[in-house]
C-alpha cells in the first residue's frame, strides 16, 4: 500500500485582464463562490474562486500585470482544454449554462469516461463539463 504524501494542489492561477469581469463571470455565469477578494496593493488583489466552497482547489484569478502576462489571457494551454469541472448532473449544469450564455465549442458526447461537453470562459480559455461515469 503506498503511503500518501500529505500535499495537495491548493490553488491553480487563472491569468485575467480584469479582476471584476471574470468574478462576475464566475460567480454569475458558471455559478461559483467568492472564496476570498483582498486587496494585497495597488492594482493586485488576492482573489479566490471555487465551484464549491468546500472544494479543496481553488482557482487564484491573477490580473495581468504586464504585455507577456496579458498575452496569456485565454489561452494559457496554447488552445487545449485548461481546466476540468466535473458536476454530478450534466444537463442541470449544461442547460443552466447555456441559458446564461455560455458558449460550448463541442457539442455533449458520450465517452467512456462520462458525458461531456466543452466550453469556453469569458476569455475563451476551454473548460471541459464532465460527469464522470463512476
């Protein structure tokens, strides 16, 4: 049996143009939660988004600070899906979510892994619906 670690991925950087519009975004259009918003200095905040607020990740919005950083806004993974957001009712989130706006660039398919379906955020970063078959 192998021993666990003790570590786990807190928080994963989500680079933004505008603190505002993405957890507007976030919190109105995909349904997260407002974790934390403190504002560490001027023009840099620290702000915490989560599906869920007890999910164990978290998403850290980071404001771009500079021309390369601003380059990377929507698409930090060179045009593969960025990030996974698995739901335990698809079509409640799907239908929810298209109702609101949200754009899906990949219709919802059956794989062996589950039902999903791909969209993007207001940046066009892709996002991956999921519910798992197990």
């Amino acid at each position: 049996m192998k021993e666990t670690t003790g570590r786990t991925i807190a928080h994963i950087t989500l680079v933004v143009k505008d603190y505002d519009e993405a957890i507007n975004f976030y919190t109105e259009k995909l349904g997260f939660t407002l974790i934390e918003d403190t504002k560490l200095n001027e023009g840099k905040r620290w702000v915490l988004i989560s599906p869920d607020r007890n999910s164990s990740c978290k998403l850290l919005l980071a404001k771009a600070a500079n021309e390369e950083q601003l380059s990377r806004v929507g698409n930090q993974t060179g045009g593969r899906v960025f990030l996974f957001l698995y739901t335990n009712n698809f079509q409640r989130d799907y239908h929810e979510y298209l109702a609101k706006g949200v754009e899906f660039v990949r219709n919802p398919c059956r794989e062996i892994y589950g039902i999903v379906a791909v969209f993007k955020d207001l940046y066009g970063n892709l996002w991956d619906l999921v519910e798992p078959t197990h």
